[in-house]
C-alpha cells in the first residue's frame, strides 16, 4: 500500500478543497480518504502540497498527425503515425492527464491495448477508433476521389443509410471501442461543408445510438450547427462537441437527455489566434474566424443554464494543437467563459468523466482508480498551476515522466 498526505486535496466532486488529508492506495484504487490521524501512514508514504484527480481530455484525436493540411491526414502510413501518438502519449501523461478520450484516430485502439498492457506509458485511453461520417460529411476528405476515402483512409469510416451505419456500429463494437463519433454537421476542418449543414438523417443517427444502447456505450456527436445539435440530441447521442450555435431548444435538450456539452474551445482558440502560420487551408481560417464569437457566446450560455460542461480540447499533435499543452482548455474556460477555477477543474475530472463507458475516474473517494496529479502550485488560485506538474499516480503508481 501506498499513503499520501495532501496539504490541499480538491477531490473533483466536493465545491470546497478539503486540507491536511491522507490518502491510502491499494490494488490501483483509493482505499480510504481521511485525516492523518485515522489512516495509518504506509511504508511508501509522499507529501505533495496539492492533489487533484488525474485530469480528463474528453475530446483527443491520438492520430499521431504533424501537420493541419489535409492531405497529410490521408497519405501517412499508420506505423509512422502510431509512433508519433506514442509520444503524445507520453506528453498527455506529464502533462496531468491519466485519461483521454480519442474520438476519431486509426491508431486509438493499439494505443488503448499498449498502455494497458504497460508496454508504453500514457493515459487510460477511450477510444471511438475512427469516427463515422456521410458520404459528403465532415469526415470526407472532399478534395479526393471518393473511391480513395471509401477505401477508409484518413481519420473516418463513411456510411449511408440506415442499414450502412447499423453494420459499421457493429464493427466498431466488434473492434472494441468504448464510445461512437459520428458527425451530425460539417466544421471547419473540411472544405465544401460549413458548421450549420446538418448530416445523417434521424433514422441514421437513431441506428448508431440504438445499437451502442444494446451493449452500454455512450455516443459523442461533431455538431456544430443548431439543427445538427438538435437531431443528435432527440436520436439519443450523449455528448455534443463543439456546439458553435445553441438555441434555448438546444440548451433545453442537453437536461432533458442528461447531455454532456464538450466545447473544445482550445483548438478554436488557437486557428482563430495562430493558425495562419501553422498550414491551415484558407477556408479553414475563415470558417473558424466566422464562427469564433458564436462559439465562445453558446458556451457562455450553456454555463449559464448549468448544461455540464466537460474539458475537451480536440488537439491533433500539430505544432498549433499539441499535445501536453491540453490545460489550456481549463484556462479558457475560466478567462473566456467565467467558470471558477473549482468548476473547471471539476469540467476536467468528474465531469469529463461522465462521457466515458466507467464511474470510477476524475474522482478522489475511496474505490475510485488512484489517478492523482500532485501539482506545484494551487490551481483554485491560478487555473494555470494546471500546468505546473510535479507527480503524477495513475492505478496508484507514480508514473515515470
């Protein structure tokens, strides 16, 4: 067994830090939660000024890509990028973050297998493997002969029709994914659809989500537009990402399913600030540019109608949207959007957790996972001592960084 005293311990559930606890671990898991003086100290014993849940990214691609230009994403061999994702890996671990959700990459699932098996450290990964589109959707690569997508290069599968995305759900469970992503609107990041088209019809969108109810796995959603949010919403998808444009319905929508909002303002943040010296094409730049304010504006409204709000940052592993610089989202969520620096440590842990398939992580109290991040400076003072990580635990182990 392992004890660690905490001089303040923010336990990802409570509003209030709680101070001079003891944490014993054992078997990878929180075993009491306690004052010194009723939890015996342990052979191997640490002291860290503060502790926190090992952070949460609900929205990574682990694709392993260098670069934002598109055909990039479509002629790299897996191996080359499944070596590049080994070090984000590394980077999201040092960086605090014990868990990621990886909504769309070729490599997620190896990578998944790998740190499981402790042959690479990284996260715990929850991956959706590559995400699904429509013919003509986000997905699609629209500057390529279809027959060169079709032939599921890049990070998504296409599928048309009711029946077509009932198979390929099908597949993906047999793959052993932990979570859907399908896309119900176009983005920035493909070039002749915009965020406010909507795409797969109810019945396609109903056939995904019907089929991850059968075998308890949540679906995440690109959905940018307010219609798009609000197809996905009605057809039972789980979490949102982006959601540039919400109306009241939308936001209405989000508590009448128990909805997750996963915003990803880190990545916007950055095409909007940095982009045009990063690769990005000329009508990703002006797509982002034009929805930025709208963006910022709905998750604004969102905080204030109490929608949960996750920490999700959609980094790629480009120089623009690297990974291990993921805090930025927590950051931005309090300076942008005006969550206190408790909320936002609480949007990357218990509430980011909530947009995974297990109830035992971005919490500290006794049988959760032991993933713990001791940090050098008080981040309920500064958001930004996210980023100052001295420890980090995942299964009750300290990691090496």
């Amino acid at each position: 067994m392992t004890t660690i005293d905490c001089g303040t311990l923010v336990d990802g559930i409570a509003d209030e830090p709680r101070h001079d606890v003891r944490l014993r671990l054992a078997d990878g898991r929180i075993d009491a939660v306690g004052s010194p003086d009723d939890v015996d100290a342990d052979d191997e014993h640490y002291d860290h000024d503060v502790v926190i849940p090992g952070l949460i990214d609900a929205h990574v691609h682990l694709a392993g890509l260098r670069s934002l230009a598109p055909m990039a994403w479509v002629t790299e061999d897996v191996a080359t990028l499944t070596a590049r994702a080994t070090a984000d890996c590394r980077k999201l671990l040092a960086a605090g973050f014990t868990s990621v959700r990886d909504v769309g990459s070729a490599t997620g699932l190896g990578l998944k297998q790998a740190i499981a098996e402790g042959e690479i450290p990284g996260p715990r990964v929850y991956t959706s493997g590559k995400s699904i589109s429509q013919t003509a959707g986000h997905g699609d690569t629209h500057s390529l002969p279809l027959e060169w997508v079709a032939d599921n290069s890049g990070l998504a599968t296409l599928a048309d029709g009711e029946d077509e995305c009932r198979k390929v759900a099908r597949q993906r469970i047999r793959q052993g994914v932990d979570c859907l992503k399908i896309m119900t609107t176009g983005g920035v990041l493909s070039e002749l659809d915009a965020p406010d088209h909507s795409q797969f019809t109810d019945a396609e969108i109903r056939a995904f989500t019907e089929e991850a109810g059968r075998v308890g796995i949540p679906v995440a959603s690109h959905a940018q537009g307010t219609p798009g949010v609000v197809s996905a919403l009605e057809n039972g998808v789980d979490t949102i990402e982006h959601g540039f444009y919400l109306d009241d319905n939308a936001l209405t929508l989000f508590h009448d399913h128990d909805a997750t909002f996963v915003p990803t303002l880190a990545i916007m943040h950055r095409i909007v600030e940095h982009g045009a010296d990063h690769e990005m094409p000329e009508w990703g730049l002006r797509k982002a540019r034009e929805a930025y304010e709208a963006h910022v504006d709905s998750v604004r409204r969102a905080y204030e109608a109490d929608v949960p709000i996750a920490l999700g940052t959609d980094f790629i592993g480009p120089a623009l949207v690297p990974h291990g610089e993921n805090a930025l989202e927590a950051e931005l969520l309090v300076d942008e959007i005006g969550l206190s620096e408790m909320e936002a440590i609480e949007a990357g842990t218990s509430v980011a957790a909530r947009t995974v398939p297990d109830d035992d992580i971005g919490r500290i109290e006794a049988g959760a996972r032991a993933d713990l991040v001791a940090l050098g400076g008080n981040p309920l003072d500064d958001i930004a001592a996210l980023r100052d990580v001295e420890t980090v635990y995942t299964d009750g182990e300290r990691a090496a960084l």
